[in-house]
C-alpha cells in the first residue's frame, strides 16, 4: 500500500471512529445538563419574580390600609410610587375596590435581551401578586401586582449564555487536544509507512529516526531492531542463494562436461533436465523438452526404465534421428529431497556399439579360429611356458587319445608323447629361438605313441606365442599323422567317400574300389561282374509320395544292397536312382547272372515306407571283366549302356554288355549323333537357376543348366546328355555352345537393365583341353558387352583336385581373363586345407547332399559349419546348393551361410520367365521386409 493510501485510510478511519462518537456524547451530555439548567434557571427566576412581587406589594398595602379613605388620586399616587420603587420586573400595579372604578398603575415595557424565540420557546407565564384589604369604612380593596415575563427569559437567557460559552471552551478544548493526538499519530504512521515502503522496495538499510512521542520513539526503535534482523537475514539468504547458484551452475558445468547422455526425470515422470550429450544424441533442444521428444526410445518410458535398467542385459538399441541405430547400456539412479522423499530419476546412456562389435568380431574370430582348429586334419597343442598345455584340438585328441578334459593342463610330454625326443625340449627350444610369427617352422618327423600304446608317423612344428611386446608367453605344436593321409576330419574323410543319403560309396571311392577289384580280378583270374542299377521309374515315386518317400526308398534300396553283398562285392550310389554293384572273384557269366536275379528279386519285393507299401523295380546292366578288357571308366560306361538298353527292352530287366554282339557301342554312337542333331536343332536349352542372397533377398547370379527338349520324351536333364557324349569331341562343342547361350542371355538382361552373374558348368575334360584359355577367350570376344567378371565357371571339386598344379595354373590364366570360379559339389571331394588354400577359386558350392541334411543331421550341420568357417577363412564366398525350404534358408544364416541356391529358391526356368520372376521375387522380398519392419517394436 502506498503512503498517501495508508494516511487516508487512517485518517478517514480514525476520525469518524473518535470524532463522531465524542461529538455525539457532547452534545448528549449538554443536551442534559441544558435541559436541568433552564428547568432550574426558570423556576429560580420564577421564585426570585415572586418574591419581588410580594415585596413590592406588601408596603403599598400598609399604606394603603392606613388611608380611611383613599381616593383615587391618592391610591394612583401611592401605586405610582410603589411601582418606582419596584423591582424593574414589576409590570404593572391594580386597585380595585368593590363599588369604585379600577385604579391601575403600569411600568413601561423594558428592552429584551433574549432573542424572542428564546423567549417564546421558554414560554413563561407573567407572575402575579394578588392581596386583599379591608379597609376602615368597611370595604375590601384588591391589589394586584403583576411582573413581566420578559425579564425573567432575559435572566435565564444570561445565565445559559454563560454556561454555553463555558462548555464551548470545553468543547473546543477537548476536540483540540484529540485532534493534536491524532495528527500526532497519523505523523507516526505515515513515516512507519514510509519506511516499510521503502524496506519493501529493498531498501533494507533504512530506518525510523527515533524522535517525538514516547511511542513515536518505542515504534520506531522496534521498526529498527526489526529492520536490522530482517536485512541480516535478507543478506545471509542472499549468501545461500548465491552459493546455491554457484554450486547449481557448476553442476550444470559438470553434467554437460560428461560425454555420456543424460536426463532428470521427476519422479511423476515428467522431463526435468537433459545435458549437452544427450540434446546432440537425439538433436533436442536444451531443457526439459529435449527429452520427452519423440526420438526417446519406448524402453525409456518411466514405467519400463527401470526394469531394463535393473536387468541383466540392460541394453537396449536407440535410433537417433539421422545417425545410424546405436546399441547403449542404460543406467539409472533415484535421487530424493532432503527429507529422504523419492524426487525423480536421473538415467544415463553408455554407447556399447564399438564394444559389441568388437565383441562380436572377437567371438566371431574365437569361433572361427576354434571351428578351423576344430576342422583341420591337423593336431594343434598349445601351452605355456613351463609346457603346461592350455589348448588342444579335436585332431590332437584323436592322435593322443587323450580328451582335452584329461590333456589340460598336463604337461606336454605326457600327453604328446615322442619317440626319440621329448616335445618339450623342442617346444622351448623353439621359445628360446625367437621365431616371428608367419615364419615357417622347421619340420620334425617323429614317433607319436597313442595313449592306447600304437604308434604314428607324424611331422610336427615347434613355435613360440609371443605377446604384443614380443615376450614369449607359451608355445604351440601343430602335427599331423603321416601314416596316413588322414589330413582332413573323418567325417570330411567319410563324406568324401560315402554317399550322403545312403551311405554306400560315392562315386569317387567306387573309383578306387573298381581299380582295387580289377587289380584283384586280374591277379586271380576271376571275372567281376560290373553292374549298374536304375530304378524304373524313380520320379513317379518322389511325383506320387514326395520326396522324403523317395529319399526312404532309396535308402531301403541301398539297405537291400548292403545285405547282398559279400566281402568281395563292392555297391556304391552314383547320385539319383542309379547305383553301381561291383561283384568280385565270380567263377564265370552265368553265377553273375543268377546273383544279378535273385538281387532284382530282393530289390522288387514290396518296399513298407511309413503306412504305404511301395513297390519299384529296376533295371540293370552289367560288364563283365576280363571279357570286356577295358579301364574302369569304359567298363562303367558299358555296363551304363547295357542297363540302357535295359530301360529299352522294357525296364525290370538284366542286359549284359557284350563286346561282340551287343550293340551297345553302335547304340552310343547313335546316341551321340542324336545328342549332335539336338545340338543343332536347337533342341537343347539352357535354363537358368536363381542364386540369392538369403538375408537382403538379393539375386547374386543365375546357374545355366542344360536342358533337351525332346521331341518325344519330353524335357530331360543333363544326365540324359553328358553321359552320352563324356570323352567326345561333341562334349567340348556343347560346353563351348552353353559358354556363347550363356554370355548371349547376358548381353540380352543387360539391355534389360539386369547385370546378373550367371555361372556355367564345365566339364573336366573340357577345361583341360590345351587351348581351353583361348578359345574363352575368343567367345568372351563375341560378346564385348558382357564384362568377363561375371562369368563364373563350376569345376566340380573333386575335378580339381585331379592335377592341381595344373588346375591352378589353368584357373589362374582364366581369372586372368576377368572371370571368377565357383568349386561344385564341394565336399564330396577330398579337399584338404592346403587344396583349397591353393585353389584360387572365388566361391565354393556346398553340395547339396550335405545341405539338406543341416535340419537332422549332425553330421551333416558340422560338416556344412565346418565349411562355412573355411570358406570365410580363406576369404571365399560360400553358396549353399539344395536349398529346399525355409526352415534351411534360417538354419543356413545362423550359419554365416548367406547365399544359397535350390528349389527353396526357384526352380531352374526358361530364360523368358526369369525376369517375371525376379519381379515377383523383389515384390515378396519387399513386402516380407516391410511386415518384419511392422513387427519389430516402435524404438528400434
Ligand atoms: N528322392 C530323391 N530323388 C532324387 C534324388 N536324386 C535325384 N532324384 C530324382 O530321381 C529321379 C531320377 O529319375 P530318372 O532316373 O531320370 O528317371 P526315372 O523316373 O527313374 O525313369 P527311368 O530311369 O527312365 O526308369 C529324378 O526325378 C530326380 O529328381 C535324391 O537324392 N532323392
């Protein structure tokens, strides 16, 4: 409030409040006494009147009384001197006596003093005096004397003006003093108000000077001591509130120093604060806004925050606005009130991204190193330098016969047990020699004794593992058996040959096993029956039942085979429906002929797969050595023709092959010339296999294979066409014929915008013509507009592994030209580290064998393990081949496997439909993609 404002207030307050109350009891109280002051004054004036009147009249009528006979002269004489010596109130004087005329004296009127009004309102009656005399002749006179009533208003008049002046005095006295009393203390107020005005205003030094009234001075001396309490502390408050912004500002200092982003929560969950890290982490703006922006990540949300905080795996996965998703630990703390109240939350953000892909690499490297010790043939050991062992693989446990659960941390001679020298002394010989790392090791052959006592050849390296710093810290002891070739895992060892589906033997260790039957044949002057078996219509049974039936039945088939055949009898698979029996030491055609019969017997009964019974029978053709005198590959193909012939005559049937008298030889060479009319009918096509990229759904290439159309039979596989033309001129005119289709689509998906690789097969025999270099590099010419890069070759594995000087240069001088190799089948090979390290192919082909088996078999999941952690060892892309549903595309990325190819995929098609299907397959991939966005939380 104002000054002017408090004086008005106390002065309009004060004065009706004193004033008009002691106005009010003054003019009651004079009222009062006024009123007894005129009834005594009247009455007193009254009395006084009265008793003039007696004492005027008493002398006249002693004289009166003393006259006999007083006339009227006389009597008017004596009343006229009655009358002056009357008091001046007297008003007139009357004789009257009975019989005689009125004798009447009267005073003249006096001038009055109170003002008429007074007088008529005091309204006094005129007093009279009235005496009887009887005079000496008997008669009775009267006199009457009479006073004025004005004098008597007149004296009362003088006395109540006297009083009136008095309590006028009075009066103004007192209102006088009041008023003085009260100035005195509205002065007071107002420069209390003053003083508190200006104190309010932040004046805190002022203060009242302590003068006039005692309780002006009480006032303003307790004003002061007040004044001085409340600026002391004012003051002090000034202190704590600067030294709270001080220590407010440096906090501030300090959160924004920190690198790690955080934010103050309240404890009703709204945003407080965030720091200078954050607001650069989500691009917000300073305060509390920055953090309930719509870039805060759902997992911070109050009532999830602090279950992710507490949890184990607290990270989550944030997506700041234009950077790339980071994965961040989150951490959060309470902070209370200084009563120990709950106030809010503050949570900070660790950015782990660089720190799990770190670990990831690390664990990713860990695993592969621990696989790729785990596949190589070779023993590794590993120990320390007082030759404790600290690692040893599953190679070394196989050669030592010691687990790693017994072998660690033994020392090293015990378990790695030489000959002639201990391994330790090597081992710290080779510590003590400083070798680098990279450095070749010198080679030691040695005695290794199994812990079951058998002894092997082995040759084996010493070298230091040296730290950083180059302080050695241990040693590790790579060896392998030399006994044998024995150099890859046994179940690479087994697969390579073995038939993956049955078990039988692959057509690789048929090989071998033919070369050892014939050698036996030959030294004891028995024949061997060489037999190739084709079910009849194979594909009816996988059409009909599916596939898995089929695999069932050809898994029965084989089991049948197994159980027919003697120690000298040898059955392998050849892949599909066509198996190859070897029956060795026969005595001569016809016991080849009844064990052939009763096999078809046993192979035609009723096959029981799940609830149905399948029945199937099969054709065969057989090649009998020595009549047929020939290397195993024409006696395989002549017993192929015989059992073709077979198929002709009606299937279910046995045709032996004779040199002589079949016609087998004639019924190839008609059969090459129809595979040549075909060629140059145009009735042999290529279709084309999609190869994609399992995670981004992208189509890294197309695998030509051959088809014929067939007039007659219809479309038919390369089977019905390579066989036919192997070893021949005709084979190295279709491959060249498949390379020009080939680069010929290309160009034709390159007009189409589409820069698709397309890979090729190749033919052993073709890729190792002399001139096979040059005559790519003629047919790369026709087509400039396709870059060489992506042409890819297929060389079957176990192809390369043939010559592999020779193979390697060959590669090399094709890779040379632009275009890339793929190893096919790989797997079924008998590859070693060391092969494929030398093999400069860009890309290996895991065979489908293995592939489809990734679900339930174990093996084969090791196996393909194995080989995906080769493949990125050595730096080589990896396509999986038979992929067949989805269940293996997901098997095959937890893998690391990416690329893949199979009827999972796409089946091979006509070049036309390949791109309605890329379309096809972009549109699913993008709507697939776009439902897995869908289904992935809102702050990913
Ligand atoms: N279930 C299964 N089928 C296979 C496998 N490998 C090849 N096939 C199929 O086996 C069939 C072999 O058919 P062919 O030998 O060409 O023809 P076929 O129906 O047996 O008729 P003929 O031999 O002329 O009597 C093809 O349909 C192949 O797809 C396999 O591992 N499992």
């Amino acid at each position: 409030m104002r000054t002017g404002n408090l004086t008005t207030w106390l002065l309009r307050g004060t004065y009706p409040r004193l004033y008009v109350p002691i106005v009010a009891i003054i003019l009651l109280v004079t009222g009062v006494r006024y009123h007894y002051l005129l009834a005594a004054e009247t009455d007193e004036a009254l009395q006084q009147a009265s008793t003039e009147l007696r004492r005027a009249s008493d002398p006249l009528l002693l004289r009166l009384a003393a006259m006999p006979t007083p006339d009227a002269d006389t009597v008017t004489s004596v009343l006229t001197e009655g009358l002056a010596q009357a008091a001046p109130g007297v008003a007139s004087m009357k004789w009257q006596v009975a019989g005689q005329p009125t004798i009447e004296v009267t005073a003249p009127p006096r001038p009055a003093v109170a003002p008429p009004w007074f007088a008529g309102w005091l309204d006094l009656p005129a007093p009279v005096q009235q005496s009887g005399l009887t005079l000496a002749g008997g008669t009775s006179g009267r006199l009457t004397v009479t006073a004025h009533p004005q004098p008597l208003a007149d004296q009362v008049w003088a006395t109540v003006m006297v009083q009136a002046r008095i309590s006028a005095l009075n009066i103004f006295t007192i209102l006088f003093l009041l008023t003085l009393l009260l100035r005195a203390n509205a002065r007071m107020l107002q420069r209390l108000a003053q003083a508190t005005d200006a104190f309010r205003q932040g004046y805190l030094s002022t203060r009242m000077e302590v003068t006039g009234t005692l309780e002006s001075r009480a006032m303003a001396e307790t004003f002061n001591d007040m004044a001085g309490k409340v600026q002391s502390l004012v003051l002090s408050l000034h202190e704590t509130q600067r030294q709270q912004s001080e220590q407010l500002h440096f906090t501030r200092q300090l959160i924004d120093a920190l690198p790690l982003p955080v934010f103050v929560r309240h404890a009703d969950g709204t945003y407080l604060d965030t720091n200078r890290a954050w607001q650069r982490l989500f691009q917000s703006q300073p305060g509390a806004d920055g953090a309930t922006g719509a870039s805060l990540p759902a997992e911070l949300a109050p009532e999830r925050s602090a279950r992710i905080a507490s949890a184990h795996n607290n990270e989550i996965r944030i997506h700041p606005p234009h950077q790339p998703p980071l994965d961040m630990a989150y951490y959060e703390a309470a902070f209370t009130s200084t009563s120990g109240v709950l106030a809010g939350t503050i949570g900070t953000l660790v950015d782990v991204t660089e720190r799990k892909r770190a670990q990831e690499a690390l664990r990713s490297e860990k695993e592969r190193a621990e696989v790729t010790l785990a596949s190589i043939g070779d023993g590794v050991i590993t120990t320390d330098l007082s030759g404790r062992i600290e690692t040893i693989n599953e190679a070394a446990q196989l050669m030592t016969g010691f687990t790693a659960e017994q072998a660690l941390g033994r020392q090293l001679d015990e378990v790695f047990r030489l000959h002639e020298e201990p391994a330790s002394r090597t081992a710290s010989a080779a510590a003590e020699r400083g070798t680098q790392p990279g450095v070749l090791q010198q080679v030691t052959y040695e005695v290794l004794i199994h812990r079951s006592g058998e002894r092997y050849a082995i040759e084996y390296t010493a070298a230091a593992i040296r730290e950083g710093t180059g302080h050695a810290v241990g040693c590790v002891l790579v060896f392998r058996d030399v006994t044998e070739t024995r150099n890859l895992r046994h179940q690479i060892s087994w697969h390579a040959r073995h038939d993956a589906l049955t078990g039988l033997y692959n057509r690789a260790a048929l090989a071998e096993k033919l070369t050892h039957a014939l050698f036996v044949a030959r030294n004891q002057q028995l024949l061997l029956g060489v037999c190739m078996l084709d079910l009849d219509h194979f594909q009816a049974v996988n059409d009909t039942f599916g596939q898995r039936v089929g695999d069932r039945l050809l898994k029965e088939v084989a089991r049948r085979l197994g159980a027919f055949i003697t120690t000298h009898d040898a059955v392998a698979r050849m892949g599909g429906d066509e198996f190859v029996l070897l029956l060795g030491e026969q005595p001569d055609v016809s016991a080849i002929e009844a064990r052939v019969a009763v096999l078809m017997q046993q192979l035609a009964a009723p096959y029981a797969i799940d609830d149905r019974m399948v029945n199937i029978t099969v054709s065969i053709g057989v090649a009998v050595f020595p009549q047929d005198d020939a290397n195993p590959d024409t006696l395989l193909r002549h017993a192929d023709q015989a059992m073709c012939q077979a198929k002709s005559f009606g299937r279910n049937q046995l045709h032996m092959f004779d040199v002589q008298h079949d016609h087998a030889v004639q019924t190839q060479h008609t059969r090459q010339t129809r595979v040549a009319r075909a060629l140059h009918a145009g009735e042999l096509v290529l279709h084309y296999q999609p190869k994609v990229n399992l995670r981004t759904g992208e189509i890294i290439g197309l695998e030509a294979l051959l088809r014929w159309q067939h007039p007659q039979e219809g479309l038919l596989g390369p089977q019905h066409v390579l066989p036919l033309v192997d070893d021949t001129e005709l084979l190295v005119e279709l491959g060249e014929w498949v390379l020009r289709q080939a680069l010929a689509q290309m160009r034709q998906w390159t007009d189409a915008g589409m820069t698709w690789e397309v890979s090729v097969n190749i033919a052993a025999p073709h890729f190792h013509r002399p001139n096979f270099v040059q005559r790519l590099k003629d047919i790369l010419h026709t087509c400039p507009e396709v870059s060489p890069t992506r042409l890819e070759l297929e060389i079957l594995e176990s192809a390369a592994l043939e010559d592999m000087q020779y193979m390697r240069h060959m590669m090399q001088s094709c890779q040379a030209l632009g275009v890339r190799f793929a190893l096919d089948d790989f797997g079924t090979g008998f590859s070693s580290l060391s092969y494929l390290k030398r093999l400069p192919a860009e890309t290996i082909k895991i065979d489908q064998s293995f592939v489809r088996g990734i679900l339930e078999d174990g093996d084969d999941l090791t196996l393909v393990k194995a080989i995906v952690a080769l493949a990125a060892a050595f730096h080589r892309h990896v396509v999986a081949e038979g992929v067949e549903t989805a269940e293996h595309c997901a098997k095959l990325l937890e893998l690391g496997c990416e690329r893949a190819q199979g009827y999972g995929v796409a089946r091979p098609m006509p070049a036309g439909d390949v791109l309605p299907w890329a379309r096809d397959h972009a549109a699913r991939y993008a709507a697939r993609a776009v439902q897995e966005a869908a289904r992935r939380p809102a702050s990913a």
